[in-house]
C-alpha cells in the first residue's frame, strides 16, 4: 500500500477513501445486479413495473446526493455524513433480507419492508455519495490539481472492483437456478445479506484509518464540522460561504413547483421521476444565482451544467444493464460461458472486470498524453465516451435483427457490448468527477457533485422510462404459444384476441400491445437498439461541437 503511494505519489487518504467506496459499490451493485429478477419472481412484478421501480430507485440514489452535499457543506461535515450513509444503507440491505425471507408466507408485509429497505437505502446513498467523492479532490494541494484525473480513475477502479466483487458474490449466492433451469426464489435473500456486511466492514474500515490517513497536504482533519473550516484551505480571494438571498429561495421554491407542474402533467411522468428532473433543474438555477460567484467561477459551473446534461444521455443508455439487457440476458441469451451456463444477473460483471483491467492502462494514457501536452480537454474525452457507447449498442443491433423470435444471441456479443461501454465509461465518468472536482468553488464542492449526481439520476430516470419500452423478449412468444395465442398476430393487428385471451396474457405479465417511444412503434429488438444509437450519437456529435466554446468557458481548466 504505502509503495503504491510512494510510486505514484497519491497520498494514503486515497486508499483509504478507495477501500470505503469499494465495500459501498460492493453492496450497492450486488443489490442491483438481482433487484429486478427478486421483484419480477418473488414479489410476483411485471417487468416492465420492475424496470420502472428499478430507473426510479436509482434515479432517487443520485438525486438525495444533493441533500448529503447541502448538510455536509452547512452542518455536519463530510466525515460525519459517510459513516451515517453507510450504517443506513446496512440497514437498508438488512431490510431487502428481511424482505426476501419472508414473502413466502407474508408477501404484503414483504412488500412494505422491500418499499422502505429501498427509502432507507436511497437517503443513505445521498449521505454517502458526494461526500466521499469532494474529499478525493481535497487531499491534493492547489498546485497538483492537474493529477485529479489521475486520481479520481484510480478512486473509480476502487468502485468498479467493489461492482465487480458485488455482481460476482451476490449472484452466486442469490440467484440460483438447478440444473433444469428452476429458479430458487427464495435466495435472492443471501444475495441481499451479503450486501448489508459488505456496507458494514466498509464503513468499520473508514471509521478506524480516517484519523490517520484522510488529512489535507498539511496533514489536518478533512471533512470535519464545517464551523471548523480553516481560510487556507480556500482559493486566495474566494468566498467561503455561499450566499443565497431570501427572494432567491422563494423564487426557486416556486420554480420547483411550476417545473414539477409541467413535468408531471404536460409530460406525463410519474411523480418519482418528476421530483428528479424538476429538483434537478432548480438547484443548479439557485447555485448561479449566488451573489458571491465571481465571473470565472460562474462560467466554470456552466461548463459542469452543459457535460452534465450531456451525461444524461450516456446513463440512460449505460444503465440498461440491470434491466433491459437482464432480462435480455435471461430469456434471449445463449449464457453458454465456455461450457458453464452463467446466471442472468452475473452478465453484467464484465463491466467492473473490464473497468478494474483497463483504469490504470487508461490513467496511464492520460499522463502520457499531458506530458506531450496532447491530452484532449474533459469534455472532449466525454464526446468520445458518447460516440463509443452509440457503437456498442450499433454491433447488438445489428446481431438481434435475424434473431426472430426464437433465437438465441451468443453471451460473446454482450461482453463486446460491456466492453465498448467500459472504454466508454473511462472516458467520461471519472474524467466528470475529476471535472467537477476541479471547476467547482470549494464552498460548493459537495453540493456540486450532487447536481453533478443529478445528471446521474436523470440518466437513471430516462434509463426506466427507455428499459420500459423494451418489445417482447422470445420466452414471452414461446409461454403464448403454450397458452394457444398466437402472440406475434396480436402485436400485428392481424389476430383479435377475446377477452379471456387478454386476460391470460395479463395473469402472465405478456403485454397485448407493442411499446411506443416519441411517438412510434416499436416492433422488435432491433429498433429497440437503435433508440439507443440514435441518442448517443446526437448527444456525442452536439457536445464535440461545442468543446471550443467549453474550453474559453473553462479559463485555463483542463
């Protein structure tokens, strides 16, 4: 460890502040890799219900960020807030247990306690989150600011190998099929247990080495009570409160209001989702409206605003994994890994695998390209990601389009798939977090991260809303078949189907209609793929347009 730190000259705090985040994405992936299949199978859930609690969950995950930045900047201080989110999200994981234990004989009261395991889990999250990310940026002194990038995809590998142990582990535990392909349903509780002692040992570990090791370059407390800030640790000349006037809260209360208003009622969206875009877009109103930003650091929260909403797009495509392409991976997937057939909810581990091989070689291509004064400015790498994950999706299109509805897509084409989408991610997550890291007023920071989360939460929201509109999947032609309807004549207009045949597929969760996304049809999975293509690839040609006009907002940043 200390090697490691000599080597690369990252202070310890870094590994420290890794190890947390990596038992958190532990417990939080290895929940997300088998929430869906536990709602859908346990809990007796539509998927295409599944797939909107599911973009809704996440989406509150990103969106509480805001609130744990606003009381850690104010009250109680980044350190307080990480070890009060991590012993939530135990509880909470405790509660999905609980939940999955009992739903044989009490499927009600499982209800319930899965719906507040999921409340206690997303406020814990919103105290974890931001904080843990705006302490990373303070362990390096002003002048070594440039190695946030660096560091911020070596604190990323921390997480992806966290996802990685928690989409191998709870699985293998939780989601268990015999050797006639029977799902045990009662295991997904083991999945959910694992996950609560991963959050624990997590926050034990930062609770006993944060004294020693999470301290600025001068070796004092980070993320201690904010009444306790010191002026050094602030640019000279920079505002160490923020200052939002009274007529600037009503105003926003207000705009929130009239925003939730049209989201919900003009864009039909549900309330979750509106509380999400709506908050979203008040708070980042109501930072720009303080009074003690200078120009520079005006423009500069532009900047973090304009990528944000750029990496809307990225998640709404990137987070297809825990639904769509489960349940693709479920029941369209030949999941024959050199000779083992792999559960559908471990698909998804190529991910954290390619992310923990490919950070440092990607760290390391950074460096090198700044010492030739090369590297591309952050939202260029972002463009980039973009335009990778509108291929990724390209490649499965066009490998679905002959499936029918009865063939089976090879397990190979979703690994590709997982690995354009991990070079994709390197290229825009960690460089976003490194980006707001570096742009945002230090008053700011953790409340900045948590608009920056927003985007994340958005991404995640739109992601429900896009995993919903996924046509039917082979298994759902074959169950009809069984049934004596012939499901492809009914999605055609061509079979009227009766009454009790409408009620059949009802009783087994088969939908009697195609999905319609802006306003059209979509009939199979190659369209399916496509929306995916089309809005990655706008959004990655628009922002790569744009970067000249971000690099003079920027003011020297890279």
């Amino acid at each position: 460890m200390s090697e490691a730190a000599v080597k690369t000259g990252h202070p310890k705090g870094l590994w420290v502040l890794f190890g947390t985040e990596m038992w958190e994405r532990f417990n939080f992936y290895g929940m997300r890799a088998i929430l869906t299949l536990f709602l859908v199978n346990s809990l007796m859930m539509k998927e295409e219900d599944a797939s909107l609690i599911y973009g809704g969950f996440l989406g509150l995950c990103y969106l509480t960020p805001m609130l744990g930045g606003f009381v850690a900047d104010r009250f109680f201080g980044n350190r307080n807030c990480i070890l009060l989110g991590g012993l939530m999200m135990a509880v909470g994981q405790f509660l999905l247990f609980a939940s999955a234990s009992i739903f044989g004989t009490n499927i009600s009261l499982a209800t319930t306690l899965m719906w507040s395991a999921l409340g206690i889990i997303i406020f814990g999250n919103g105290f974890f989150k931001p904080n843990i990310s705006s302490m990373v940026g303070s362990l390096y002194p002003k002048q070594e600011k440039s190695k946030l990038d660096t560091a911020f995809t070596i604190f990323y590998m921390g997480i992806n190998l966290g996802a990685f142990l928690g989409q191998l582990i709870c699985p293998i535990v939780g989601d268990v099929k015999d050797n006639a392909g029977i799902r045990d349903i009662h295991a997904f509780k083991w999945g959910f247990l694992a996950a609560s002692m991963a959050m624990l040992i997590g926050t034990f570990v930062f609770y006993v080495l944060k004294d020693k090791y999470v301290v600025t370059p001068e070796g004092r407390p980070l993320g201690g009570l904010p009444s306790k800030n010191e002026a050094s640790d602030f640019e000279e000349g920079e505002s160490q409160k923020a200052v939002f006037s009274e007529t600037a809260l009503v105003i926003a209360g207000i705009v929130f209001l009239a925003l939730g208003a049209i989201i919900h009622f003009v864009f039909d969206q549900n309330l979750i989702y509106t509380l999400i875009y709506s908050s979203g877009l008040t708070l980042a109103g109501l930072i720009v409206s303080d009074t003690s930003l200078t120009k520079v650091e005006r423009d500069r929260i532009f900047v973090i605003y304009i990528v944000a909403f750029f990496i809307i797009f990225f998640w709404a495509a990137f987070e297809q994994a825990g639904s769509s392409l489960t349940f693709i991976a479920d029941n369209q997937t030949d999941r024959n890994f050199f000779g083992w057939n792999m559960p559908p909810s471990m698909v998804q581990i190529f991910n954290g695998l390619f992310v923990v091989a490919f950070a440092i070689p990607f760290s390391m291509l950074w460096d090198y390209l700044r010492s030739k004064d090369r590297e591309p400015i952050s939202p260029m790498k972002q463009a980039f990601g973009l335009a990778l994950i509108a291929l990724s999706y390209f490649i499965i299109a066009y490998n679905v389009k002959d499936l029918g509805n009865s063939g089976l897509l090879a397990i190979k084409w979703l690994i590709l798939l997982y690995l354009i989408q991990t070079a994709a991610e390197l290229c825009l997550s960690p460089i976003g977090l490194s980006l707001v890291g570096k742009l945002s007023p230090k008053r700011f920071s953790s409340l900045l991260y948590g608009v920056f989360f927003l985007s994340n939460a958005s991404g995640y929201a739109l992601a429900g809303t896009l995993g919903s509109i996924m046509p039917a999947t082979g298994d759902k032609f074959i169950k009809a078949k069984e049934l004596g309807i012939d499901l492809q004549g009914v999605l055609d207009k061509t079979v009227t189907p009766t009454a009790e045949q409408l009620q059949l597929l009802a009783t087994n969760q088969i939908s009697d209609h195609n999905p319609i996304f802006a306003g059209f049809e979509i009939h199979n999975l190659f369209e399916f793929f496509m929306v995916f293509v089309i809005l990655t690839g706008l959004a990655a040609v628009i922002l790569f347009s744009l970067t000249p006009f971000l690099k003079k907002m920027m003011h020297g940043i890279r």
